[in-house]
C-alpha cells in the first residue's frame, strides 16, 4: 500500500493534462495515446485540469467500478476536490447526475418508470416505424447524403420528442443548446446562456403539463409538482438532462457506430447477413464497448480516505475513470482493441457503474438494435461518400462522434 500525495502545482510539467485528446488519423475509435501510456505506468496515475488541480485517473476495470461504486466517493461538483474538466456551469449545478443520494435518489425515481425495460420494449414498433420512415426519406432524397442530419439526429430525437411529450419541431433548438452545452469549446457564458434558454422553455412546457396533462414523461411529472415532492425548477432540470442525452448520445452512436462498421467490413457482413436477433444484441454491446462515446470519464471526489489498488486516496481529492480505457482492459476482455461483434461485451462500463449508471440505457440498446438491424439490411451497398481523413470527429466535448457522416449507395 502506498501513500503518496501530490499537491496541486508539484511537478506539474510531468503531469499529462486531462482530457487527453484522441489520435482521430490513426485510429478514431481508440482511446487517447496518453491514456494508454498512463495505464503502462500504474493503475493510479495523476493528471493535471485547466484550473491546475491533478486528481487521480483510474484505467483498469475492476478499479474503476470499484470506485464508482464506492459510497466514500461523490459526483457532486460541489464537493471539495470534485475535477471539473472545463469551468463549471452556474445554472447546470442541479444535473442528476452531478449529485449524490438521498437527493439523487429522490429524483431519479420520478423518471425511473419510462425507462424500464419493459415499458421500454413496448415502444419497439414505434421505434422501428421512425427508423423506416427516416430511410424511407433518405432514400427518396439526393445523394451523397450527411447520415448524421439524415438519419442518427432525427431519430433519436423523435424518439426522445414523443416520449417526453415535447414538440418535435423544437427539436432544431434543442439540438443546438445541447450541443453547445456539451462543448468544451464553448465558453462557460456560451453553455449558461443554453442552459437558461431551455430551463426557460421547459418551464413554459411544464406549466403546460400540469394544467393540461397527457400521456408522456412530462406530464407525469405534473402530479409531484403539484403535491409538492417536486418543484418546477427540479422538473425543469430533469426535463434538459433527458432532451440532451436523448440527442446527443445515441445519435453519435448510430453515425460513429457506421463508421466503425464501414471501416471493418467483415463485421459488417457478419451483421447484415444474420437474421438471429442475438448477432444484433451482440454488436450493440461490443460496439458501445468498443466506441465509447461518453468521454471526459466519469468524475468523483473523495469524502472519506479509502484504498484502491494499493494506493491511499484521500478525502478531497478527485478521481476520474474513462470509461474508453476501462472497456480495453485485457485482463477483461481478449485482445481488446479489436472489434469483434461475437465477443460477449455485455459487462462493458460505456454506460458507467454504480447508482449513476445510465438510466436511458435501455431506451439506447432498442435504438440502436432497430437501427443497426435495420439500416444496412434496407441499403446493403451503403459507403462512406469521402476519405476517412476527411470526416470531421467530435474531439472537443464530453460527448464523442462525427460532426458529419458523408454517404452514399
Ligand atoms: C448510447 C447511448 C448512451 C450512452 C453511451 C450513455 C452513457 C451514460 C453514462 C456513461 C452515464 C453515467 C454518468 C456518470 O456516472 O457520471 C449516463 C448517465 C445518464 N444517462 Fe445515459 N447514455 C446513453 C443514452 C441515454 C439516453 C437515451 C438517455 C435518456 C433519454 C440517457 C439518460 C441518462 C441519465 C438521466 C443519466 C444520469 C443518471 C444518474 O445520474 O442517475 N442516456 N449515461
């Protein structure tokens, strides 16, 4: 066991900054370089942030969910130590997934039911009749085509739009808010002007809601609001987390996940020219595994000192665990930088562990199986219409993917 303490500022010139960015010429779909290199030099490494702190970073697997299950450790900004990977938003302070039980708790129960399987799985045919109706569309249209605003964006929106009971013409507006607020180039007056602008909105919807109510997750929310278990700011805040999720995570999914295939056209073939249900579940697991498109690593702070991997960590001091270097532990899974849609990738951390874990998960999963099931079995011969060094990768937010996805058949 060890106990070695590095202050803020000591050796910092040796400490490799964090995020680490990606080497998106030679292989877009792997972690960073320095994350890997990181991994080399121990299972606890220090990293430096843009404000100067070096909280630890955690690569192995079994490590990081050991941490992320740990009721010594917190996810809420506020904490002492808690590693902010960009300065922090004022008006994003209340986001579920930057606080802690009982309150976390609390509200995630308001939202959980929507999301159970299966409630989830009864929305199969609904799903499968947007992703046809948005090939039908594509298909009609000009080609090359960018997939991304074709078919990845619209889908999931529509998705998310009806199952919130949001307008889907907003959806536009809400893209462009989300993207901003997920940005880390966006400046932190940029990402509080896009978050006052859509907890305005909602508002207006909420208010809505409660005095006309319907059969969507908003108006559910209308009778806690009422009682008093809920405010309308907190409804509010719910309402912003799961527009965002809902556009900007699958989405890259779907238009990274063709990419991947594309790129690896054996996997490909394996894919589109099996009719067993069990092939598709499969790639969706090995692909999230693999992709990773949650970046900037699941962040805590310590509240109590606790051990990991031989090494002390203290009250106060932050940890991040990307989840993109968890997932290609080998000691977890067999040669792990290779795609392989026959692996059984099913205990991957691309939705994170502990009581954070995604709670849209299996919202995701029926997307992307209708979608990867779907799409290359109704235009087999689909390509990639331009160079892979050609594709624009979104390297500067906490959610990774391709601005733009040129294709053509
Ligand atoms: C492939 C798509 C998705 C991926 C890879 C993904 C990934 C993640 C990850 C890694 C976390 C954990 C954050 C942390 O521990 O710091 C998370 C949390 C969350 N996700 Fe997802 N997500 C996806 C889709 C969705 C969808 C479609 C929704 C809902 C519409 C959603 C809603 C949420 C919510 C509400 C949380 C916070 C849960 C909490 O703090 O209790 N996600 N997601």
């Amino acid at each position: 066991m060890s106990d070695t303490t590095t202050s803020a500022g000591e050796n910092s010139a040796e400490i490799p900054a964090f995020p680490m960015s990606k080497n998106t010429a030679a292989c877009p779909f792997d972690p960073a370089p320095d994350l890997y290199t990181q991994r080399q030099e121990g299972p606890l490494t220090r990293v430096r942030l843009w404000d100067g702190s070096t909280p630890w970073l955690v690569t192995g697997y079994n490590d990081q969910r050991s941490v992320l299950a740990d009721p010594r450790v917190s996810a809420n900004l506020n904490t002492p130590g808690f590693p902010s990977t960009s300065p922090p938003v004022a008006a994003a302070k209340t986001s579920l997934f930057r606080m802690d039980d009982p309150e976390h708790a609390r509200l995630r129960r308001m939202i959980t039911a929507p999301f159970a399987i299966k409630r989830v799985n009864a929305m199969r045919p609904a799903v499968q009749k947007i992703v046809d109706d948005q090939i039908d569309a594509m298909l009609a249209g000009p080609k090359p085509v960018d997939l991304v605003e074709a078919f990845a964006l619209p889908v999931p929106s529509v998705v998310i739009s009806e199952l919130l009971g949001v307008p889907y013409d907003a959806h536009e507006f809400f893209q462009d808010n989300s993207q901003i607020m997920a940005s880390r180039n966006s400046t932190p007056e940029q990402k509080s002007g896009a978050v006052r602008t859509l907890i305005e909105y909602l508002h207006g919807l909420i208010s809505d809601k409660v005095s006309n109510p319907g059969d969507d997750l908003l108006s559910g929310l209308a009778e806690p609001i009422k009682t008093g278990e809920l405010t309308q700011q907190e409804a509010a805040g719910l309402g912003i987390l799961l527009l965002a999720a809902g556009h900007e995570t699958t989405a890259n999914m779907i238009a990274l996940g063709t990419l991947a295939l594309l790129q690896h056209p054996d996997q490909l073939a394996l894919l589109r020219e099996s009719e067993d249900p069990k092939v598709v579940t499969s790639a969706v697991e090995e692909l999230l595994r693999y992709l990773n498109i949650a970046h900037d690593g699941r962040l805590r702070a310590a509240t109590e000192d606790f051990e990991v991997a031989g090494q002390i960590i203290h009250a106060g001091e932050g940890l991040i665990m990307p989840n993109e270097i968890g997932n290609r532990d080998p000691e977890i899974f067999d040669d792990p930088d290779r795609l392989d849609i026959t692996r059984d990738a099913r205990r991957h951390v691309a939705f994170g562990f502990g009581v954070h874990q995604c709670l849209g998960q299996s919202l995701a999963r029926v997307e992307l199986q209708i979608v990867y099931s779907t799409l290359y079995k109704r235009i087999p011969t689909l390509k990639l219409a331009t160079e892979l060094d050609q594709i624009p990768f979104k390297d500067d937010g906490i959610i990774y993917g391709v601005y733009k996805l040129p294709v053509t058949w």
